[in-house]
C-alpha cells in the first residue's frame, strides 16, 4: 500500500470516529499502520497546571486500548514525569522527538523513561505533538517506536504531520458534539438535535436538509443565511474560508476530502459560531441520487447548558455541599478556586469529591464532569 493510499484510509477512518468514540480505535490502529509504529495515544486537557483535567484518555496498540497502562501511567507516572514541563512549552503543531524532553541524566534515571515508556509497545523512541484544542484545551499526541529499523526518516515524518491537523479536527468536532448532547451520533440522527446546527449538503455543495436550529439561524441571518440553496456568510471574508472548508469537503479533484472548522462573525455582540465541515462518505455507485456527501455544523463556543443543582443533588443522591462542588467542577472551577469561594480548605473540597466517587463508583473529576454534563438541560 502507498503512502497517499495509508493516508486516505487513516483519514476515512478518522471522519467516521468524528460521529462516535467507538470508531476511535480503528482510526488508531491505522494510524499505527501507516506510521508504521507499535502503538499512540490521544490525551486531551484543560485547566491550570496545578489542576488538569484530562477530557479524553486513549492509549492504543493496534487498535486495542491499554486501560491498564492508562490507569498506571496517571496514578504512578504522571506527577514524577520530567517531559511534562517541557512539552507545555512547546508552540501549537511542536514535534519532538520523545528523547529529547528528557536531559542526558534523566535517560539514565528517570523512573518514567525507562520503567513506563518501554511498556505497550515502547515509547522511548517516540515522538510527541503537542496541539492547540477548542476552548483553550490543550491535545498531547504520541506515537510509539517504529517497528522496524527505519526509524524516522523523512516519510514517517511528513505522514506524522500531515495527521496531525486531523487529529486536532477529530477532537474539536467530538467536543462539539459531546457539548450537544450527541456523544454518539449518526449524520441523519443528528437532525433531530436542537443544540447545535446541523445541514447536509449534497457533492455540488448544495444545501439538503437542515435541523430547526440551522433553520432557525439561516432565517434570522445571524452569520449564516440561505442564498438560493446554497450556505452565504455574512461577511465577504468569512464567505471566503466557507468556500474552502466546503470546497476542502467536497474536492473536485482525486484530492481525499478533508474536515476543517472556522469562526463565523455574526451581526451582533454575541460571540461567534464555530462552524465546523466534515465529508460524508457517498454510497457507491450511488446511480445519481442526491446523498448527505458533507455535514455542517454550527455552535456557539463556551456555551454552556444550565446545570440544575437540584436535578443533580436529586439524580446523584448528593449532599448540598456535594451538590455545589460537583456542579462547580463541571462549570470548570479548580478545587482552588471552590476553596477560595467557600473559604474552606482544599482539603475540605477533596473531601466531598472523595464521597461523591464512593457514592457514584467513580474514581477521577473527569467521570464527574460527564456524570453531571449528562444531567444538563
């Protein structure tokens, strides 16, 4: 197989996981086919450094997931870890080789270099991207020692980057999507969503089917507006980046169709939509039938749905000092930050979450934040 045809399928395979975390595997064990590697993984965090929060946790190796070294590497590795500082301080797109965020005594000595990096498949000889996520999320993608002797030559290299924008692109459109209630979600289904934007548009670009909210925005021309079945931006600028995501999705050349996301400008002083394009794979033959060949989807970024307290504290069975400390964890407050709030001490804060894990069997913020999203109205 080629190298353009490895890309392709990896990146086919990376468009169907956009609509479903299950379809994250298979993305992964191609990425390791056509990089030619034993494994990666896909961390994705926010927060201070004192309090991260990791969203999404994948450590893959050929396409199976490695929860056993996820769980070791974050209870036993992760605090002591040398290359964390450093990686922080790489800029958006940074690639590194994984030896070279340890100094010449740290490869000799360090616990996480040489006891966690050689586990599922080897990571000593890895390399590490470090990418800007939606909302101020930050993305660490690692990919594992090559297979063969080869190492990284130039090829490797170029695959590596060439994913790497697409990689990002996965996790912006799921972030999107988990914050539209739509964790798991087919492109006809998804009309039927009324937190996000939804239209389909068929291979000329022209507008299909769209949900109430997109129908709602068109109408009003808040960015975004309907010009004779076909998507008009407002602004002659914005209008031109459209052009080319939609262009981007629905080639007109033998060129793969790729995703991208862009911010529209609307009329008033309510922030931007962001506007996300993704192709929508065509049955073939398709005997000249209008099919769904992309999907546009409009949000509103930083929105956030109203989380009841009550619902919460009800649902969960929570004290209303649990019930605070679990909806200010998911409005995204540090437990500094409650501590400052609620002049108690971080301990006190640590407290509550310690019976909120035992009452619900979970064991890390990050199942909390879903537990309490998935109550939001």
């Amino acid at each position: 197989m080629s190298g353009q045809d490895a890309f392709e399928r990896t990146l086919a395979a990376m468009h169907d996981a956009m609509l479903d975390d299950a379809g994250w595997p298979a993305a992964a064990a191609l990425i390791d086919e056509a990089c030619g590697i034993g494994g990666n993984d896909l961390f994705v965090a926010e927060g201070p450094k004192h309090d991260v929060r990791v969203l999404v946790v994948g450590i893959y190796s050929r396409g199976q997931r490695r929860e056993d070294l996820e769980r070791e590497y974050f209870e036993n590795y992760f605090p002591i870890d040398e290359a964390v500082p450093r990686f922080r301080q790489l800029p958006d797109g940074g690639l590194v080789h994984m030896r070279d965020l340890y100094t010449a005594d740290e490869l000799k000595s360090s616990l996480v270099y040489n006891e966690a990096l050689p586990r599922g498949g080897g990571y000593q000889n890895g390399l590490k991207v470090r990418l800007h996520g939606p909302e101020s999320s930050r993305i660490a993608w690692t990919l594992g020692d090559p297979t063969d002797s080869e190492g990284w030559g130039a090829s490797r290299i170029a695959m590596v980057t060439g994913l790497a924008r697409h990689v990002r692109q996965f996790v912006c459109i799921r972030q999107a999507l988990a914050r539209a209630g739509a964790r798991t979600a087919t492109v006809t289904g998804l009309l039927d969503n009324s937190r996000v934007g939804v239209v389909h548009l068929d291979r000329r670009g022209r507008i299909l089917e769209v949900n109430d909210r997109a129908r709602d925005i068109l109408r009003n021309g808040d960015g975004m507006s309907d010009r004779d079945g076909t998507l008009r931006a407002r602004a002659s600028a914005d209008q031109a980046r459209l052009e080319r995501l939609v262009g981007g999705a629905l080639p007109a050349s033998n060129a793969p169709p790729v995703s991208g996301s862009m911010l529209l400008r609307r009329s008033s002083v309510v922030p931007p939509f962001v506007v996300h394009v993704k192709p929508v794979a065509v049955p073939q033959p398709d005997y000249g039938a209008r099919h769904v060949a992309a999907l546009v989807l409009m949000a509103e970024p930083g929105h956030r749905h109203r989380i009841s307290p009550e619902v919460v504290a009800a649902t969960l069975e929570l004290t209303p000092g649990e019930t605070q400390v679990a909806v200010w964890l998911a409005e995204g407050k540090s437990v500094r930050d409650m501590a400052e709030a609620t002049g108690r001490t971080e301990g006190a804060i640590y407290r509550h979450l310690k019976h909120i894990y035992q009452k619900q069997s979970i064991s890390r913020q990050v199942d909390l934040v879903r537990l309490v999203l998935s109550l939001a109205e």
